[in-house]
C-alpha cells in the first residue's frame, strides 16, 4: 500500500539566508474505481481509507443504492496506482453498463461518469426536515476539526471532512487531496459503520461546489457547513434539496445561506439568503 505521505528534500530561503531540510507532503496516486471487470474512474486522491473511498463514491455517483449492491470489493496495488475492484449485482452491473465511460479524474474531480449537462446538475435528492442546531454546537463542531485532522497537521495540503452529531460529536473525519474525495470516504465510512447521516452535520474545511451539496444530499445530512464560500449553484442546489447550507465559518461565526429555520437562534436566521 501506498504512504499517503512522502518526506522530500527542499531548500529554503528566507530573509536570514538559505537552509535545506526536509519536509513532509501528501502523496498523490491514481486510484481507478472499477466495476465488473471495466473501468469508470480514475482519480488522483490520496492513498488512505481507500475502502471507504469506493464504497462512499459508489453511493455518490448512483452506481449503487446500499452496501448490498456491492458483492465484493478487492483493494489491489499495481505499479503506477492503485485499482479498487468492485463486482456489483448484475441488476447494478447492467445499469452502470449504460452509463460507464473512460474518464481520468483531477484531483477531486466532482463528476465522474458524466457526459451531459443535464446529468451534471440533476437534482439532488431531497432531505428530510431532520433535527435542529444552535450555533453553539456548529462553532463547537467546527473547533473541534482542526485537532483531529492528522494528514492536514503533517502536510498543510489537505482537505477534510467530517461528520458530527450532539450525542457523539465527531463521529468520523477523513482527509484527502482532493474535497470530493474526502466527502467520498466520509460517506463510505457511514455506510460502512452503519450510521445515518440525518441527525448530524457535515463538515467541509473547503469550499461548497455543486457536487459536494449533491453528496451530501445522497448521505440524507440536513446540514452542511463548510469553512470557505459556496457556488450560487450550490446555494439553489441546497435550497431544492431541503438542506441547511451553513458557509464562511469563522472563528467568529458563520452565514446561511438556506433553510435557516434548523438554526434555533434568530441572531443567525435573520441574515440567511437566498440566491436566484
């Protein structure tokens, strides 16, 4: 298996002078997700928690609707990269044969598997109205991440997500170089474990596209808050799915941008918008 993280060397100026030293980065790999024998993605993503990785991406992308649709998953090395071969239910298998393209993936490419526009902004799906939040517990979620992201600590380079809930707090955080792929692994961890997602929270240490609300969408979370801003696409994707979109969590607070009535204090509320 792959490190996720490499010590290289390096040279470092500074206004003092020039030192060398080493220092440690995040690895970058080519995982390619591949179902009965065909190939429908390849992703540069970090080379951890790579089970959860192809069971949340899976889930994701509509390849499959719950663990039972996969028969088996085999995680295999190969000299360039890393292939997470999966053998679906032939039900699944002919459905994806309709729909399966080579595609090479950037880092955290968000749509995978797409060739038209109508695929790319399909509706998500749609939440129920699920519990409530003060921002008390979002800011306490949101400090709460930082301590708890140890690839991000090494390297400085990597994204996170993470999910929480008032009885456990953090219930599982995973890191990647890519966004996507790190809400991937999240949402194959939950599966994985068993816990639904429509009592807690998803949180994002990045920005909110389109296909990180669609994501989450899928995982049944009522609300997502992220550190950086969303996309107007992903504001009116929010809107129509019925989720709580929280974003530009600082320090000193946060804003709402959809469905502010989850969020049990008016000083927040007041100032949610919505974009046309």
């Amino acid at each position: 298996m792959y490190d996720p993280v490499r010590k290289v060397d390096r040279q470092v100026w500074r206004d003092s002078g020039l030192s060398a030293g080493t220092r440690s980065i995040p690895e970058e790999t080519a995982i390619a997700l591949t179902y009965n024998g065909g190939t429908y993605a390849v992703m540069m993503a970090s080379p951890q928690d790579l089970r959860d990785f192809a069971v949340g991406f899976s889930l994701s992308e509509g390849i499959v609707q719950s663990l039972a649709d996969i028969d088996s998953l085999d995680i295999v090395d190969l000299d360039d990269g890393i292939e997470l071969r999966m053998w679906l239910k032939q039900s699944k298998a002919d459905l994806l044969g309709e729909r399966r393209r080579h595609i090479a993936g950037p880092t955290g490419c968000g749509l995978c598997g797409i060739d038209s526009i109508t695929e790319a902004v399909r509706p998500a799906a749609t939440v129920p109205p699920g519990g409530s939040f003060s921002p008390q517990q979002i800011m306490a979620a949101l400090q709460s991440l930082p301590p708890l992201q140890a690839l991000n600590i090494e390297t400085r380079a990597v994204h996170a997500a993470a999910f929480w809930t008032a009885a456990r707090g953090i219930v599982a955080l995973r890191e990647d170089v890519g966004r996507h792929n790190a809400l991937d692994k999240l949402a194959g961890r939950l599966a994985l474990d068993g816990i639904s997602a429509s009592e807690g929270m998803v949180l994002l240490t990045s920005r909110v596209s389109v296909e990180m609300v669609q994501k989450t969408a899928t995982m049944g979370a009522p609300l997502l808050v992220a550190v950086s801003a969303p996309t107007a696409l992903a504001v009116r994707m929010a809107d129509a799915a019925g989720i709580t979109l929280a974003a530009i969590a600082r320090a000193d607070g946060f804003e709402v941008f959809t469905h502010p009535q989850r969020i049990t204090s008016g000083m927040v509320g007041e100032g949610a918008a919505h974009v046309a």
